[in-house]
C-alpha cells in the first residue's frame, strides 16, 4: 500500500490527516509526518496545488511506503504524469530520460576482444619479425667474425713458421761458429794460456813493486821523524846538564806553571 505526494523545492504545501486531521510537517522543503500514530496517516492535498507543483521543472516525485487499505488505488498528477512517459515512444521522452539506440553489451565486447586480439597479433607478428631480423644479423655478424678469425689464424701462422725459421738459421750459424772454435789446436791454446800467465804475472809484479815502494818511504818518513825527536830530547838534555841547580829548579817551576795554571786559567 502506498501514499503518494509530490513536493516542490520553491514551495510546499500543508495537508492533513483525513482520519486525525493532523497536519504533515514541512521540514527543508519537504514532507514529515506527524510523530503519533504514522500508520494512518494519508497526506491530502488540494488538485489546484497538485496541478501546480506537478507543472513545475523543479518538482519531484515521491512515494512513502505506508499500511492504509485503499490507498493503492490512489494516483496523483505526478504519478499520472511520469506514467505517461511510458506509453510514449522513446524519441518523445525527455533529455534526462532519452537514451540513444542500446547496443548489445555483449556485441560491445566481442569488438572489444576482436580489436584486442588484433591487436596481440600484431604485436606478435611485429616480435616474430624483431626476431627473426635479429637472429640473421646475428648469423651474419657470427660468419664475419668467424671469417676474420680464420684470417688472423692463419696470418698467426705465417708470422710462427717466419720467425721458426729466422731462429733455425741463426742457431745453425752458432753452431757453425762454435765448430770453427772448436777445431783450434792444442797448441795455440798452450800458447794462448802462457800468454795470458805471463800478463797476469806482469801486472803483480808491477802492483807488487808499487806496494813495496809506498812501504819503503812510509818506513823512511818514520824513521826520520823518530830520529828528530831523538835528537831534541838528546840536546835538551845536554842543555839542562849544563845549568846550575837552582837554574834546573827554576826552570821545572816554570813548567810547572805554564803547565797546570796557565792552561787552566785559559
């Protein structure tokens, strides 16, 4: 069972119980029933004040869910109104209610999947291309390099088997060399081995003459040094001989002076 009303956001209007005759409370534009006995209620409203509500673009409609027998068969301009959008065909109805021709959702997304799909196989043609362009430049770039590597073997080679045969030659001409060496006779190594006897001989002699002669003048400087101060002590003495005692004294004083005062004082 249900109550219809309508209510306006620039006006309301005020009904009344028909049982009660307790007025509805307008509250923010719209319609609150009374706080006793809700179950009862049916909102009444004048047709004139329906019929302007009903005209207005701002109006809505509303429906209270409400126990009252009779009450279903009750229809207002509203209600009228929204159910005759019903019998019109769908190029009549309103913007907000309007709707272009519906395509099927599931046709939507089998063009979905069929664009996707596409979609994936070119991007896999495009990878098997990648691929395939990729694996022969790879072969390519595996031949050249296999290719210059045979080049630089065999180069390797040549310069090996070149440098083979430049050691060969000169190990056959030491070989050579040493054979001619060794065919040297007997004698002339003799000869040879006196030779370098007798100039090792020479040279000691000669180092041994210069040592000697170094020797003899140190030897001679000494003894000449030696012979001098022998002399001087000899003729210091022989002077101090000659002196009177009381001279020596006086002499052995002064040294003594000289010697232990004098220095100390300097």
């Amino acid at each position: 069972i249900t109550v219809k009303g309508t209510y306006a956001k620039t006006k309301t209007t005020e009904s009344r119980c028909e049982r009660c005759k307790t007025p509805f409370l307008g509250q923010n534009g719209k319609l609150v029933l009374a706080p006793s006995n809700r179950l009862h209620h049916t909102p009444t409203m004048a047709p004139q004040e329906i019929a302007t509500i009903a005209e207005k673009e701002s109006g809505a409609a509303f429906e209270v869910q409400i126990k009252s027998p009779g009450a279903d068969k009750l229809k207002t301009a509203a209600r009228l109104r929204l159910e005759s959008y019903e019998k019109k065909p769908p190029t009549h109805l309103p913007t907000l209610l309007g709707a272009r021709s519906p395509v099927l959702l599931k046709e939507q997304r089998a063009d979905k999947a069929r664009q996707a799909n596409e979609q994936k196989k070119e991007a896999a043609q495009r990878v098997r291309d990648e691929f395939k362009t990729s694996s022969e430049a790879k072969q390519k770039t595996l031949e050249q390099q296999l290719e210059k590597a045979g080049e630089n073997r065999e180069e390797g080679l040549a310069s090996i088997k070149k440098k083979a045969a430049q050691h060969i030659e000169k190990v056959i001409e030491v070989k050579d060399t040493s054979k001619q060496k060794g065919e040297m006779t007997a004698e002339e190594a003799r000869e040879r081995l006196q030779q370098a006897l007798l100039k090792k001989s020479d040279l000691r002699g000669q180092k041994m003459k210069e040592i000697s002669d170094k020797a003899t003048k140190h030897n001679e400087a000494v003894a000449d040094k030696v012979m001098q101060q022998k002399e001087a002590k000899e003729g210091a003495l022989e002077e101090l001989r000659k002196k009177m005692p009381d001279e020596r004294l006086m002499d052995m004083s002064l040294r003594l002076y000289e010697r232990h005062f004098v220095a100390h004082a300097g």
